[in-house]
C-alpha cells in the first residue's frame, strides 16, 4: 500500500471516534434539551388546604395573595380545598398520619400546632427557611412544640382581640377614651358612665361580649386572667393554675361586669358574629373583638343604621390588668407535609404568602393582623386612625402554650369556662365560681397526666 495511502487510513481512524462521539453528544444533548422542554411544559399540582378567613371568598383571596408566586412558576397549578372549620381539625390530623387525603400545604389553627407537630410522619421541618427574626415575637411560640427545636410552621397573620367604641356615646358620657379604657380600674369606672347612655333616642348597654354559645369561650376569659398575673398552665405547662388566686382574680373581675349590670346578658346568649352585628347596630358603646371588625365597621351594609357613619367608631388596646397589659394571640399558621412531593415549590409558596405585599393586602382583605413586623410601616397601617392601633398592642401580645395535648384541653375550656356564664346569668356566686374553676383545673391536669 503506498505510504499517502496508509498516512490517510491512519489519519482517518483517528477521526472516527472524534466525529462518533461529537454526533453521540449532540444526540444526547438533543434528548435532554427535549426532556427540559417536556419537564417545563409539565404541570406541577399543588395542594393546598385553607380555612373560611373572616371572607366571602377565602379560596380567591389566598389566590391573589400567591399570584406572584404563580406568575413565576407557570407550570404550578395551585388546587385549594377550603374546609370548614368544624371538620379541618380531623382532615389534617388523618393527612398527617397517613390515613387521609394528603395536602402539600395547609393552614392550622394557632392552636393545633402542638399536637400536629407531634403525629408522624407529620409536619415538615422547615427551621432555616425563613428569619423568625422579621415575625411579631409573639407568633413565635406557635410554630413548633414547646420546649422543642424543630420549627413546623410560619406565622401567617395573627388573631387578636381589641376595645371598639362609640365616638358619640363617649362624648355624651364623658368619657376619654384616650385614658378612661386604660386600666381596669377606670375601664368600669367608664362602664358605668356610659351604662343607658341614650344616643338619638336609644339606650345602649355599656358593653356586650359573647357568651357560652360562641366559639371564642377561653380566649375571652385569656386577656383577663393574664392582666391579673394568672394563667392557664404553669411555665413547663405540667400543671393547671386556674385555680391560682391571680387567675381566679381574673375570672372574677370579668364575670362581676354581669353582676353590675355593665355587661350585656342579651349579648352573652349570641355568638362573636352576632355581637359584632348588634355592637354595628348601636346596641353596646363598647365591645371587645378581632381586629377583622375594623374593615366591617368601615362599611355600609344592611346590619348598618340609616344614618350610619364609620367615623363614629374608635378602637384601642385592651385595658391593663394589675400585672400589666397582655393581649390574647391566636390566629393562623402556614405548614408543609412531610408527605409532599413538592417541598421545594411548598417553601416558596410560603415565603410568597409571609412576604410583605402579601401580608398587607391579606389585613386588608380579612382584617386580622400581619405577623410580618415590616408590614406594620405600609400606609395603609400606619396612617390608619383605627389600624395603627394594632401595631402598639402587637407588644403585649401572648399565645397559649404550644403542647401536643392543647387541643383536648381547649376543647375542655370551650364547655366548661361556658358554663361559668350559666353560674353567673343564674345566681351570680363568687363562691360557685371558684368551685367551678377548681373543677375545670382538675380535669386540665387529667389531661396534662395522660
């Protein structure tokens, strides 16, 4: 063979593998390029749980609220069950053990945090994956176990009681709002001026609150027996102290405003909605409820008087107890599933709906309050008369203790700190009161045993 013959030969196996390998590359890269593309055109499905939030539409609301989030995520298809409240206990508590339909995401209760944090495989742990630092403190002790590391939840908005009143009836009975609803002392020292105070014509009751027949039973009791130095369970939350002095005291000062006529018996037989309507109509100068009344008070609607005028309404923090001002948080929390497949996309939801933007257009939209810190600074915060009100009680604000049996024992207040407003619509006895306390404390610490 002549020797440019074999030279060529040579020259040309030595290509070979170099073009076979560039052609296989560009096949493979062809078939991931495809892959990409398929994997991007693919629709991811989200799940998500909510609750009614104080909305006609809480589906759209949260819809709105992730609408960044979806427009930077195309491939997301976010499906969001709303459950009633009355049933998302149980459906959560089967998801979480595996006995139920699975949601990626779901919103709890502030209250619920303790026990789902301890079913398996439960909740994900997502300590890391945002700064608590940039949260209301007192949202903090919601997201996880008492006592524990492991953080389960981020604060969503916050759940808090204020002191509405009427501008008017204050005028007529001289009463200061800016100081008069400070302390407990000079709070029924104003009851008593504005008691059949007559506006227009009408008489109103000095304050209504909800009875037995509402679903807030021990948070409305909650801001008393802190004020006095009382509370629920001792600090390692092993034992009851309801029926310690101080939160006998609380209790008592509390269920005295029926006895002294200054609160409502017709209020205490509705529930927190109804009050809301009648406190709307003009029946109380006072009531205290959740911040969501703000934006219902700002409106014009068929539970309003003819001659109805938002401004006539004022709000301020709860009134100092002797131990000082403490103000009941609950509210709602944002959670992952151990169980989701889309953890990564689940965080970024999250984050989404805790962020800024968000979080002022949900108080806006539902009215409770933001637990980010910063969205205090929004306008739509700060310059309001009746909202930024909010941003000062947000100091004093406690939760109840985050512990896996809270459920079972805030099921026992629900009846049984009920049944206190029967002893006191009845036959008002301090000493049956106490007796009833004791009682309920007891079948706390059989739950605490357990």
């Amino acid at each position: 063979m002549p020797k440019k013959v074999v030279l060529y030969v040579l020259i040309l196996c030595m290509f070979i593998p170099l073009i076979s390998c560039k052609f296989n590359n560009k096949a493979k890269n062809a078939t991931n390029n495809t892959s990409d593309i398929e994997k991007k055109s693919e629709k991811t499905n989200l799940e998500m749980w909510i609750m009614p939030n104080d909305s006609q539409n809480s589906e759209k609301d949260v819809r709105i609220l992730a609408k960044q989030f979806l427009k930077e995520n195309p491939n997301v298809k976010l499906n969001i069950t709303v459950l009633d409240w009355g049933i998302a206990f149980k459906k959560i508590s089967d998801a979480l053990t595996d006995s139920g339909e699975k949601p990626d995401i779901t919103q709890m209760g502030t209250t619920w945090v303790g026990m789902m944090a301890s079913l398996k495989p439960g909740l994900m742990d997502i300590g890391g994956k945002y700064n608590p630092k940039d949260f209301v403190e007192g949202s903090l002790a919601t997201t996880k176990i008492l006592g524990k590391d492991r953080i389960v939840a981020i604060p969503w908005f916050i759940d808090t009681r204020l002191l509405y009143y009427r501008k008017d009836a204050c005028r007529i009975a001289n009463v200061d709002p800016k100081t008069d609803f400070n302390t407990w002392d000079s709070f029924k020292e104003a009851l008593k001026k504005l008691n059949n105070v007559e506006v227009d014509g009408v008489k109103m009751s000095a304050f209504g609150m909800a009875g037995k027949n509402d679903w807030n039973v021990p948070h409305n009791f909650s801001w008393w027996i802190w004020g006095a130095g009382g509370d629920f369970l001792s600090k390692d939350a092993k034992k009851s102290v309801l029926d310690q002095p101080e939160a006998l005291k609380g209790i008592e000062y509390y269920t005295q405003l029926v006895k002294d006529g200054l609160l409502s018996k017709e209020a205490l037989m509705k529930n927190s909605v109804d009050v809301g309507v009648m406190f709307k109509k003009g029946k109380f100068a006072t009531t205290i409820t959740d911040a969501s009344q703000i934006n219902v008070l700002k409106v014009k609607d068929k539970d309003s008087p003819k001659d109805y005028n938002p401004n006539n309404f004022g709000v301020t923090m709860i009134p100092k107890g002797p131990a000082g001002r403490v103000a009941f948080f609950g509210g709602s929390v944002l959670s992952v599933l151990e169980s989701s497949k889309n953890k990564e996309l689940s965080i970024e939801l999250l984050k989404q709906l805790s962020s800024k933007e968000a979080q002022v257009r949900c108080t806006k939209q539902i009215g409770h309050l933001p637990a980010l810190k910063a969205a205090y600074d929004d306008p739509s915060i700060k310059d309001d008369s009746m909202k930024s009100v909010m941003k000062e009680q947000i100091k004093y604000g406690k939760s109840y203790p985050s512990i896996p049996q809270w459920g079972t024992i805030e099921a026992i207040l629900m009846k049984e700190m009920g049944e206190l407003w029967d002893i006191t619509l009845s036959d008002y006895d301090v000493n049956k009161i106490e007796n009833k306390v004791k009682l309920i404390s007891k079948n706390v610490d059989k739950v605490l045993k357990q």
